[in-house]
C-alpha cells in the first residue's frame, strides 16, 4: 500500500504530496507494460497522457495496481484502425482507490483523487496545433480550473503547443504570449516558470531529415499550471531527458511534478 509522502512545510505546516506525470506518448498501448515500470520506479502516482491512441480500450482492465481513465477521442481516419489522438489518465489504486472521472471535454479530461483531509483535480490536457482552435482548447481548460479550485488542489497540464521561452526555449511565440495573458488573468501560475523548482530542458526534441540532413528540433510546448495559490505546494518539476533508458520513445519528454 503507498503511504503519501511528506513534503516541504509551507506557511509553517506540512502537507502531504503526491507524484504526478504528463507526457504526450505518441502512442500508450503497446508501451502500457513498460510505461507502468517507469511509473514504479519513478514513484508516480498518477500519470496523465496525450496521444494515447488506444480508442475505445480500457488499458487498465483487470490491473490490480492501475485505475485508467480515459478522456476524451478522436475516430480513426478513413482506414486506419489507430486515432491520432486520444487523452486519459492512469491512477494507483493503492492510493487512491476511488479516483474518478468529473469532467470530461474535447480537450481535456479531469480526475478526482480523493484525500483524507483535501481533494485533488488533475487535468490531462491537449491544446491543437491548429491556431483558429487554441482559443477554445484554453478557455475549456480554464473552465475546468474555475470550477474544482474551490473543492481541493488543483494541478493542470499537458502538450500545449505554445512556446513560452521556459526551459532552455528561448521563443516566446504568439499563442505563448496569450497563454502567459490568460495565467495572469485568471491567477494561474505556469510552473514551468520557476526555476526555482523546474529541472531539466525542452519538453519535445524532434529529428527531422532535410536534403539528407537530420536537424535536431528543441522546443517547450508541454506545460503544467497550478492556481497562484498554490504555487507554494510545487516541489519540484523535473523535465525527463532520459526516458528511452526505460524503453520509451516519444519526441516529447516526460514531465514529473511533486
């Protein structure tokens, strides 16, 4: 059984934290086995995905150890048997054994995770590249936020698609720009901001092949958020260089947050 693990004390009283993760996966299905070994050897309690493109299946079923829960999907194209999208979130039962789903949208996906003393809402979230849709992907987001910050801790992330020049990405793009409006409108704290806490660099590193050319691609577009008032409860961010040790490959990197 997981015990909660004490963290630092904040205002002179000690909390309790738990481990997450985001990570878009570019695919979870037939990672499922080695992705859970990376959660038990990273000590995660719950982790929340992007890309799953595992339409329509419950990875977790069966699995005493893992609760999924699946977010929103997209239909497989014409002919294809995979989706290219897909979120979800996957839960330690010995922890939270009654975690559940409590708002679902075309973006993103929030979870319960039931304390002894305060709630947590986890939100896996996954913004388009598409421009003329990130407006609505963010405000969906927000929502979310505005609706679970009174009930208990509140922690939101996910492959966002802006650049916000944080961690070791020095563009702030246009879509970025408004992110970092729409944080400080609503009093949320880009956490991806304090370097203070924040460990490692660029979120998504991609090859791309030009004229014979591989050119290598650093870039920050995975993001977590958290309500200002909360922004004292983050311990740590740690963005994972070296997950393809464990047997994982994505273009993104795992991102961890106690």
């Amino acid at each position: 059984m997981h015990k909660r693990r004490r963290g630092k004390r904040c205002g002179g009283r000690a909390h309790v934290s738990v481990r997450g993760m985001w990570w878009n996966a570019r695919g979870l299905e037939d990672d499922l086995e080695l992705v859970q070994d990376y959660m038990v050897e990273k000590k995660i309690d719950y982790a929340c995905f992007c890309e799953t493109k595992v339409f329509g299946k419950d990875l977790c079923a069966g699995d005493e150890a893992w609760a999924w829960h699946a977010g929103p999907e997209v239909l497989p194209k014409l002919g294809l048997e995979m989706p290219n999208m897909g979120l979800g979130v996957m839960v330690s039962k010995a922890l939270f054994p009654s975690s559940n789903i409590v708002r679902t949208g075309k973006y993103s996906v929030w979870v319960r995770l039931p304390g002894t003393v305060v709630d947590a809402f986890v939100c896996a979230a996954y913004v388009p590249v598409y421009a003329n849709l990130k407006a609505a992907a963010m405000q969906e987001i927000v929502d979310g936020c505005g609706e679970f910050r009174a009930k208990g801790v509140v922690i939101i992330g996910g492959d966002l698609n802006v650049r916000c020049g944080c961690n070791g990405d020095s563009v702030i793009d246009t879509q970025g720009r408004a992110l970092l409006r729409l944080c400080s409108e609503n009093s949320m704290c880009l956490v991806n901001q304090l370097e203070n806490v924040c460990t490692g660099e660029f979120t998504r590193v991609q090859n791309v092949t030009i004229d014979e050319v591989v050119h290598t691609r650093k870039t920050t577009l995975d993001y977590v958020l958290v309500p200002t008032e909360q922004e004292p409860r983050v311990l740590e961010l740690v963005i994972d260089a070296e997950p393809e040790k464990s047997g994982l490959v994505s273009d993104h990197r795992p991102i961890r947050v106690l």
